[in-house]
C-alpha cells in the first residue's frame, strides 16, 4: 500500500505540479498536458536517500483561530514544514506546491521532518537528481486548528477544510512567500493572484477535500491542483459555477484528480461476508439508489445488514463530498402490480422446483423470494450436507462414512 501511495503522489506530484509549472517565466505554457500514458513502478532505489538531497525546513507563523478567524480574537502559533530543492537559491525563482495532509495526520505526514524525512521526500529527491521533475519547493502545512488532534475527529475536520483559505491566503502563503524566492512579487493577494501560474494545492482524503475547498475559496490564486482520494460535491453545475463566479474559462486552471486501487472505497470485497450474499447488494442496490435518488430504499431481503452499511457508507460518502445526506431520505418508488396464474412463495429449493414445473405446463408464475438469491440454503451449499441418508440409500448411492470424499 506504500507503494501504491508513493507512485500515486509522485506521479501527480511530478506531472502536474512540476511538467506544468516547470517554465520559466519567459517560456510558461500555461496548462501544459506533459502527462505520459501509464504509471511506472518507483525503483527501489528512490526510497533510499540521495546525495542530492532537498531540505526539509521548519517554518513557524502566527495565525487565527479558525472558526473566529474574521474576529481575531485567538491568535495561535502554528507551524508548516517546507521542503527545499537540492541547491536552493535565492537566486533562483521556484514554483511552490502546497500539499496537505488527510485525517488523522499532521504538517510531518506528508514529507516529514529534517531529522525525520519519509520515503515521499526520498523519491522526490531522486526524481529532481534525475531530471524528472523540476527543482521547486514543497509546503507541507495542517487545517489542525487549536489541537493537534482535531484532523482525528471527523465532523470537525470536514469544517475545518471550508475555513482553511483564511489562514491560507493571508497568513501561510505570506509567510512562505515572504521568506522564499518565489514568483511573487509581493505577498499581497494582488501579488499572489499575479503570480498563481506558478503555484498549486494538492492533498490526499481530507486534504483532497482541502484542496477542492482551496478551489472553491482560492481559485483566483492558484492555478494546479491534485485532489486525491476525496471530493467535495458530485454536482458539476456547482463546480461549474466557481469558475464562472471568478469569471474563468475552462483553460485557466489545471486539475489532476486521483485515487487508487487501495483506496477504502475500493475495500469493499476485503468485508468479513459471505461473497454470494454482498455480492448481490453490490448488484442491486447501487441501482435501487440511483433510480430512486433515495437512500430510503429498500434493503436487500437475506442481507440487511450489508445492506445497511452499504447505504451508511453511501451516506458518509455524500456528507464527504460536501452535500446533504438529509436531502435524500425521501421515499423510493413502489413497484408495479403483477398478475400470475400460479403464484410461489419462497424461492427455495423446493420452490424453485415447483415453479419451473408450473411454467413448463403453461402457467403464468410469479415466484416470491425474500432473499437476493434463489435456491435458499442450497444456493450457498457446495459440498454434501448428508452422507448416507435413507433417500440416497435408495437411490444407490453410497459413501465410505470413514473416508468422505469432495464431491463436485
């Protein structure tokens, strides 16, 4: 999963915020697709550290309390660790990326400390020692706000990534760009917004809601972003509606939105259930949902409780991503009326039976199983149950009782 994690971040890290940005100021091609066609596995080599290594640097600043920001009433110390490009210089102009950490993390998670740097500031190293990416520097701060804890509680975290941008654009980015040779001129936000070509936000889970709320807030400031792992709202004409407020086009800004196979949405198949029964609720009810826009559908017969957390999951998700789960708990639609010469109830072994008897004679049947699945206990059965009952007796069947054998 480490693996996964690196490639995924590197790769967006380097095609995005650097292929992207990698101009000077003279030669910038804004929104520059460098992007190659598939992803290539990190050499060993890259999570060990490198003679050309980039600096991991402390950067304390004073800020507000989030919540209260606009009263300043709570000033608070805060700190952002900045990631130095081998051979940095003031001579220089970089690029800046902002990276922000997701739940349960802080400023250290992402790239470390310079006593403590992690395997993601390794391979960056490599990849600016090789060529394949360009020298820039690397912000990683936190939307912790008065704890250390607070990106653990969930509910709090989800608001704290919609107050960020305060912080953010008046307090960090002047702190980062006042300190480090960037390409703004000043750190005012007429500075910065004159400047946003070569500068972007990216995150993974809660900082990729962060990222999409600094889209949302900072669009004017910004020109990349590499959301990963998290969105803010499934609603394109809401997202459309940001660009057009900043009165943007399409092409004046540049999203690379990503996951991974190992993402917990993709988790699903790792749930401690029986594959037939959750394999239907995977089959039926994302459907059920979406026909009906409700989540006040009915659950699976013979698998309630996967059901459940499935819409739970669906919910949480919803909240996630920025909307109202309350706005779907609306009733689903009932289904229509059914005539039937013959009618089954219970769709078992036994009446399955029946009913394929019943249409081969002609009938009209309509066959009634509460379960996801026909054939009842059978349908999950596969080796015998009995050995040596009365009715295979009397079919000539026979087992060797002290030595049982697969059958099938």
């Amino acid at each position: 999963m480490k693996r996964l994690m690196i490639t995924m971040l590197i790769f967006a890290l380097c095609m995005t915020a650097c292929s992207a940005m990698a101009q000077g100021a003279e030669d910038f091609v804004p929104n520059t697709r460098n992007i190659p066609a598939a992803l290539e596995e990190i050499p060993e080599a890259y999570l060990q550290p490198t003679e050309q290594a980039g600096t991991m640097v402390r950067l304390d600043y004073t800020t507000w309390e989030s919540f209260t920001y606009e009263e300043k009433t709570h000033q608070l110390n805060k700190t952002a660790w900045v990631y130095l490009p081998y051979g940095y210089s003031d001579e220089n102009t970089y690029n800046v990326f902002y990276f922000m950490h997701g739940g349960w993390s802080n400023e250290t998670t992402q790239l470390g400390t310079d006593e403590r740097p992690s395997y993601l500031k390794h391979v960056i190293d490599h990849a600016i020692a090789d060529g394949k990416m360009q020298p820039m520097i690397i912000v990683c701060p936190t939307y912790n706000n008065t704890s250390p804890e607070d990106s653990g509680d969930y509910g709090l975290a989800i608001q704290l990534t919609d107050q960020y941008h305060n912080e953010l654009l008046y307090d960090l980015m002047p702190a980062v760009e006042g300190k480090y040779s960037t390409y703004a001129e000043d750190t005012t936000p007429e500075g910065l917004e004159a400047s946003r070509d070569h500068r972007g936000f990216g995150g993974f889970s809660m900082g990729s809601v962060t990222t999409w709320r600094t889209f949302e807030h900072c669009l004017p400031y910004f020109r990349y972003f590499m959301p990963s792992s998290g969105n803010l709202t499934t609603d394109a004409r809401y997202m459309d509606a940001i660009v057009d407020y900043y009165g943007y086009d399409w092409n004046d800004y540049f999203i690379f939105a990503c996951s991974g196979t190992s993402d917990f949405v993709y988790l699903i198949d790792m749930l401690d259930e029986t594959p037939q029964i959750f394999s239907t609720v995977l089959d039926r009810l994302p459907q059920r949902i979406l026909e009906n826009q409700s989540l006040m559908v009915d659950a699976v017969a013979g698998a309630t409780v996967s059901s459940n957390g499935f819409i739970a999951a669906v919910r949480d998700a919803i909240e996630q991503s920025g909307g109202n789960p309350a706005a779907f708990d609306r009733p689903a639609a009932k289904s229509d009326a059914h005539e039937a010469d013959v009618v089954v109830v219970g769709g078992g072994t036994s009446g399955s039976a029946a009913a394929a008897r019943a249409a081969e004679q002609g009938a009209k049947v309509v066959l009634i199983e509460k379960s996801a699945r026909l054939g009842g206990a059978g349908a999950l059965s596969s080796e015998p149950m009995t050995f040596g009952a009365q009715i295979q007796l009397d079919a000539g069947i026979e087992f060797d009782t002290a030595r049982p054998s697969r059958i099938g």
